[in-house]
C-alpha cells in the first residue's frame, strides 16, 4: 500500500472511532507491570481489578458479609485499598460507556 493512502486509510480508522469520547486503559497499581488497574479517562476514575477483592480467605471474616465489610472498611485512610470505593450502578455503567460496551437494547457510545 502506498504511503499517502496507508495514512488516509489510518486516518479514517481513526475517525469512524472517534464518535466513543472515552477509552479506558490498564495500568499498574503496586509493581510495575502488575496491570492491576484499569483507567477510565472519560470519568477520570481508576478501577481496581476484582481479583484483588475477592471474598476468599485472603480476608478476615466468618462469611461473605463479614469479609465485604472488612475490604469496604479497607477503602478508608492508611487501609489497603485506600483512595478506592465501592462502585455503584451508575459508576459501573458510565465505565462500559467509556469502552463502548453495550448495555440493554441500545449502544452506550452514541
């Protein structure tokens, strides 16, 4: 392929993209690398991945519920998830927006 039409040819890959404002992205959280992160530059939020999270032994806790308010109480000052908090429906869903996932009957990116 030429030149002149290779960079048209990327330049309206580019555009038909463009109607998405927001992207999200990986980053790392503690060690470079980890990838543990993923940010979403539309809403300007970090989301910390599940994996990290998850209700198993790693937790202090008798069940389920002990071990969720235990990570929730984790999200405050000097804890290990300081500077997170639980996301609500909203958050979720303005987050598939920014990666133009589909939610119900209609496209999130418009």
């Amino acid at each position: 392929m030429r030149p002149k039409l290779r960079f048209f040819a990327i330049l309206v890959a580019a555009l038909w993209c463009a109607p998405c404002a927001g992207a999200v992205m990986q980053r790392d959280w503690k060690n470079p690398g980890d990838g543990l992160l993923t940010y979403d530059d539309a809403n300007q939020r970090e989301w910390l991945d599940l994996s990290q999270t998850l209700l198993t032994s790693q937790f202090p806790g008798a069940d389920r519920e002990a071990k969720y308010l235990y990570v929730v109480g984790q999200t405050g000052t000097g804890g290990l998830f300081d500077g997170f908090s639980v996301a609500r429906s909203p958050d979720v869903i303005a987050l598939a927006q920014s990666a133009g996932i589909k939610y119900g009957d209609s496209e999130l990116c418009d």
